[in-house]
C-alpha cells in the first residue's frame, strides 16, 4: 500500500513539472516570436488554480 502512495505522488510529481514545462516552453516560443499578449497570460492563469497550481493537480491527493 505505501508502495502504491509513493508512486502516485511521483507521478504527481512528474504530471506537475511537464504541466509547468510545457507553459514555459509557450511562454517563450510566443515571446520569441514577438506574439505574447495579456490574452496569453489570461489563459496561463485560468490553468492554474489560486495557488499557482495546476486545477487538476489535486488528482490522487
């Protein structure tokens, strides 16, 4: 059983850093393209939950 626990947490884990890798690598990409705009932003934050976290990362918590 905590066997199974550590790897839903690692899997959260991992879920978080690609969810905020894959935002960046947007963030940048439009920016370097000279594209980003207070709509972009407005997206990202509608992404994230008050806490800056993902809305679905309370999935398995």
């Amino acid at each position: 059983m905590q066997g199974e626990k550590l790897k839903a947490q690692f899997a959260k884990q991992e879920f978080n850093v690609a969810f905020y890798q894959q935002i960046i690598a947007r963030v940048e990409l439009k920016a370097a393209a000279g594209q980003l705009d207070g709509n972009d932003l407005r997206a990202i934050n509608a992404l994230l939950g008050k806490e800056g976290k993902p809305k679905d990362a309370s999935v398995g918590s």
